[in-house]
C-alpha cells in the first residue's frame, strides 16, 4: 500500500505538466482574449508542477482546489457558449486538459482531507519506507510520464499548433497546410 | 550508482539515446542529412542523419552526467527535459512559421515527451538539496 502510494505521488504533478502544455498548445492558435488565458493557465499549470515536484508535495491545496475548480468550470462554460468555436480553441484538448486538471483537483482535495487525518504514525511509515519507497516513486514516474504522453499528444496534435506542423525535419519553412500530417524534429 | 534515481534514469536513458543514434544510422543510408522523409527505425521511428546526431549527443551527455556523478546526472536530467518541454512550447508558436521545430502525433514524439517528463521529474523530485547521492 505504501508502496503504490509513494508511486502515485507525483502523478499530479506530472497531470499539471501535461495540462501545461496542452494549455500552452491550445493559447497559440486561440484568438481574443482566450489567448492570455490559456497563456496565463498554461504557465501557471507548469510552474505549479515544478514547484510541486520540488517540494514533493501538493502545495498550497486549498488555492490549488479552488483554482483548478474554477478552470474546469470556465472550460465548460467556453465550450457551452459556443466560446471556444468563436476563438479557434477546439474541444478535443481542451477536454484531455481538463482531464489532467480533474486529476490535480483530486490531489488537492485528497491532501486537504489528508491534513485533517494524518497521523505520527503516517510520518513515521514514511521515514521508514523512505529507501524502498525510491523505487517505487521512480517506476511510479515513468508510468505517470507515459501516461500523460499517451494523452498529450493526440492532444496536441489536435491543435491548431499541431495541425500546422511542419513534417519531419524540415526546416525551409515551407509548412504543410494545415490537416497535414506531421512528421517530427527535435 | 543504486542510491541514487537521477544516475539510473541517466545511465539508462543515456545508453538508449546513445543505442537510438547509432542504430538510427542503419536505416538513414542514403538519406539526406535534413531529409522530410527519414528511413524507420524498428519500423515505427522516423530518423534521419540530423535526428541520429541529436539523439548521440543527448545520450552522450545523460551517460557521462550518469556514469559521473548523482549532481552531475541531476543537472543533466534536469537540463535535457527542461530543453525538451521548452522547445514543445515554443514550438507551438512558431507553428507555420520558417522557425516551426514543433510536428506531433508520432510515435517518436510520444517517446520524447515520456523522456522529457521523467527526466525533469527525477531531476525535481529525487535527491533534492542535501539528499545528494554520492555512492
């Protein structure tokens, strides 16, 4: 049990990444003032997750919590308005983003009633399972990372950023048209 | 080298980079250096010579930065995902411009964006300050 929790640890980080950039992907073809808010939502999403994986903890949950609620709730409601179709902001990513921001909602809420519950006891597991748990985290990490791959990127292509991109290796600029298929380049 | 995420995650990602690179030039036989269409390689990846070259130097560096030490893989890690996701941003705004690096949707870039994730997680998350391995 330790074990599973210590490698589910950073998966919320992990779903802020891939929130990030779908975000990030999502604000590049967006027109209006969509733009600088999946601009701002995006960067915020990465910067949380960085920040998150550093402390090795959710941090600031109860902001997290409701920020994340009222994402979610803004999403819906540029999707039901017909928002997001005025703005070139296609529901596909959007929907896999919020995905990745219902899971970070979740980690904030599980560590605000974490809070209220923990124990020495828990403390004390931790600091013993600490070597074990390494592992664990890290094999958690990489399925985490696969995970969010395996979601992000049909996402992001989806997007208008990645309709538009340029097939593998090229570099003249001649871009295919967009609904292209892409290729890939480092 | 056991006490220590960021030296395995690395040392392994280093020898396959590296193992990538060298194996993608077996495929890439007559195939221009920046060539559109690359050779595959395990029937799956698209390479070319220029991609051969990125993944060579990018293993080269995760497995000196491994086989170092756990602060100079951790810099490295950090580094070559931190580059990774970085590039994917800009990318997506420069999307159909001459400077558009960014193309989604294969095979490859799911690999990468796995690499890059767990690479910037095991940098961030593992061995933070203090708790340096030095075995």
């Amino acid at each position: 049990m330790h074990a599973l929790v210590a490698a589910l640890r950073s998966w919320p980080m992990l779903a802020a990444f891939g929130a990030g950039l779908v975000l990030a992907a999502l604000a590049a073809g967006a027109g209006g003032a969509m733009q600088p808010a999946l601009v701002v939502a995006g960067v915020a999403a990465l910067g949380w997750g960085g920040l998150a994986l550093r402390a090795g903890r959710v941090i600031a949950p109860s902001a997290t919590l409701v920020v994340a609620a009222a994402a979610l709730v803004g999403m819906a409601a540029v999707v039901s308005t017909g928002a997001a179709e005025r703005t070139d902001v296609a529901p596909g990513p959007l929907a896999a983003a919020s995905v990745f921001i219902v899971v970070v909602a979740l980690s904030a809420g599980l560590e605000l009633r974490g809070r209220t519950r923990r124990s020495a006891r828990a403390a004390a597991d931790r600091r013993r399972d600490g070597a074990a748990s390494d592992t664990a985290r890290l094999l958690g990490l990489v399925a985490g990372a696969a995970l969010v791959a395996a979601l992000a990127t049909p996402a992001l292509a989806a997007t208008e950023a990645g309709e538009t991109a340029v097939p593998h290796g090229t570099h003249d600029g001649d871009a295919p048209a967009p609904g292209a298929p892409g290729g890939h380049e480092h | 080298m056991r006490n220590s995420p960021n030296r395995i995650v690395a040392t392994i990602f280093g020898a396959v980079y590296l193992l990538v690179g060298l194996l993608g030039f077996a495929v890439t036989g007559g195939v221009g250096f920046i060539a559109t269409e690359g050779g595959l390689l395990l029937g799956v990846f698209e390479v070319n010579p220029l991609h051969n070259v990125a993944h060579l130097l990018i293993g080269a560096a995760l497995l000196i930065g491994g086989i170092v030490s756990a602060t100079a893989a951790k810099a490295v890690n950090a580094t070559v995902g931190a580059a990774y996701l970085l590039l994917g941003i800009v990318g997506f705004f420069l999307a159909g411009t001459a400077a558009n690096i960014l193309a989604l949707n294969t095979a490859d870039h799911f690999l990468h964006l796995a690499s890059a994730i767990v690479l910037l997680g095991v940098a961030l998350g593992f061995e933070r300050s203090g708790r340096v391995a030095t075995a």
